[in-house]
C-alpha cells in the first residue's frame, strides 16, 4: 500500500507558483489578489478562509477578507460582490459556504463575474466544466485529478465510484472523471443517500472516492483489494492524549482500509492541502488572464 502525500505534492506546486508569482511582481509590479467574503461565526468557515490567507501569503498572492456578521442583509453582499466585481486589483472572488438560511447561496453566487470565480461555482462555469471546455474548476475535484495525475495512477477504462453528490465534490467529479481527457475516461458511478447496496457498488471499484461526510463510513469489507482510495471528509474527534483535544479523521476507516488499498490519501495530509493549492492555481490563472501580461 501507498500512501498518497497530498501535502508533499502540495508543496511542490506552491513552489512552481511561488516562482511565477515572484516573477510577475519582479517584472511588472502587480500581483495576484484573492478577496474572500466571510459571513457569520462558523469555526469551521473561519478556520478554512484563515488557511486561504495563509496560503495566499506563502506564495506572494495579496489577498483581503471582507466579513460580515449573520445577520448580513443579502442586498449588502450583492453590493459587495459588485464592488470586487467591478475592482480592476482583485483578480479571483470567493464567498465562503455555507451561507445563513436567509441568504439565497444561488443568488449570491451567480452575482459573481465569472473571470473571478476561482471557486468554479458560478453556473458559466460549471456550464464549461460540463462541456470540457476550459473553465475555473472546483477545488477539491481538482485537486484529486492533481493527486491522480501526480501519482501516475490510470483513470481510462477503470471503474471509479464516488460516495456522495455535492455540487462542489461529488457531482463535478463524476464529470470530470468520466470526460473524454487524458485523466478522465473512466466508468464512473455516482452513490448517495438514496443508494441500494452500497456495498455491492463499491466492492466494484478500482477508483473509491469518498464525499460522503460521515466519518469512517468505508471499512475495509467494502473495498475491492488492491484498489485507490481518495478520501475527502474530514471530522473532528475528541482526543484527551493531544494537546489541541481532537484528531482528524476522514469518511474512511485508513487503520482498516489501508491494509488493503494499493494507493490511499491520509487524514490529514492528503486530499486537503490539495483543495487548497487548486484555489491558488486557479486565482493565478485568473491574474492571468484578466491582467493579460506576456510571462
Ligand atoms: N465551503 C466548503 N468548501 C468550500 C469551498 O471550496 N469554497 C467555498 N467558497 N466555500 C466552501
């Protein structure tokens, strides 16, 4: 079994972006700008916009977080969203999900120019990615086709299937997956919660993704020996031994299904750091293409 280090091949790819950032601002003084729209006090949205910034920062991308409290009235954020919108310095726009009940995440989302969508959720965009023609893809997706590609494991002809049907994992996966592309061509099936023998489905896999949100859902009498397991959930479990009090751990069972998985992505340190190196491609090649400048 292998294991497969999303946080080396991470930090691989923030090295070639480091460089190229680097030489926009050496050539021509500007660089890339991510602006993230928070909303609310979620830990969890909180933590994942912190790490954006982080990111940003570790590669020279300038970034700025426009927040707001819960209580936002959905009128203020299309105003807000406008406003990047229409500035010429910010060059990849996200808003943070989930948003408050209130807010229409539709609405808000579609208000997004489409050149600045690194998150690869406005409809154009998905509209694009669903044709094959190039678009702003979604992060996680993304980054487990980056997994894949790095790791030299072979998509054509194998059977693929992914537990759960989001519209930022699961669905768009299963396009990209199953398109006619060099990391594509796959049989894919799409399982979620409506699913009869989820079992029988998933021992046919070669390729395992799990979206599925519930932790350690995989165990290892549901995989097919020998076969790639991509593991996108993350869950807290509390850990009095660890100083921080919890440990992470994703929808699969890694002590189980790892003695049997050819290639398997750990929690964490797998298909994580991957999500978020795919927003700092995606906001580069945004810069890009909106400030137009010959590389
Ligand atoms: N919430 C959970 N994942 C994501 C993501 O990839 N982008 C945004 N904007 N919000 C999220």
């Amino acid at each position: 079994m292998k294991i497969i280090d999303g946080k080396q091949i991470a930090e691989v790819i923030k090295g070639e972006i480091r460089v190229e950032v680097a030489k926009y601002i050496d050539d021509y003084d500007v660089a890339p700008h991510l602006a993230a729209i928070l909303i609310g006090d979620d830990a969890a949205s909180d933590t994942y916009v912190s790490h954006k910034e982080k990111d940003c920062k570790s590669v020279g991308i300038t970034s700025s977080i426009y927040r707001f409290s819960t209580d936002v009235s959905e009128e203020e954020l299309l105003k807000t969203v406008d406003f990047i919108n229409d500035d010429d310095d910010v060059h990849g726009l996200i808003v943070q999900l989930p948003l408050p009940k209130h807010i229409n995440v539709d609405t808000i989302i579609s208000h997004i120019d489409p050149k600045k969508d690194v998150d690869g959720f406005h409809p154009l965009n998905i509209g694009k990615m669903m044709l094959g023609h190039p678009a702003f893809l979604p992060a996680t997706p993304a980054g487990i086709i980056e997994l894949l590609k790095r790791y030299d494991i072979e998509t054509s002809g194998k059977h693929c299937v992914i537990l759960g049907r989001s519209n930022i994992v699961g669905t768009p996966l299963s396009v990209m997956l199953s398109r006619k592309s060099k990391h594509g061509n796959a049989t894919v099936t799409l399982c979620h919660s409506k699913t009869q023998n989820i079992k029988e489905i998933t021992l046919q896999a070669d390729i395992l993704v799990a979206a599925i949100g519930m932790p350690e859902f995989v165990t290892a009498d549901m995989v097919k020996p020998g076969a790639v397991v991509i593991d996108v959930g993350i869950h807290r479990v509390p850990d009095a031994s660890l100083q921080a009090g919890f440990r992470l751990i994703g929808d699969v069972n890694f002590a189980e299904v790892s003695t049997i998985a050819s290639f398997i992505t750990p929690v964490p340190g797998g298909v994580g750091p991957m999500t978020r190196i795919a927003l700092l491609q995606n906001t580069l090649t945004a810069f890009k293409q909106i400030v137009r400048l010959s590389s």
